[in-house]
C-alpha cells in the first residue's frame, strides 16, 4: 500500500493513493506556481 504526498512547505497537501495519482494535479499545481515535493510511504 503506497500513498503519495502533493504539496510544499507552506501550502495543503494532497494525498493520493498511487493507483489515483494523476500527473495532471501536479501539471495543475505547477501551472499555479506551485513547489512540489512527492513522498511516498508504502
């Protein structure tokens, strides 16, 4: 079981399952100006 962690330091962070993860959210967050770090636990 794997979740991924979408958000930086300051702002929300998303959390998706990785049969879920869309790269589009990461286009979306990078087209706002968004840092991004991905995480992952198993």
């Amino acid at each position: 079981y794997r979740l991924f962690f979408l958000g930086d330091e300051e702002n929300d962070i998303e959390v998706v399952e990785v049969n879920d993860l869309d790269f589009d959210i990461v286009k979306r967050r990078l087209k706002c100006g968004k840092n991004i770090f991905i995480s992952g636990i198993n």
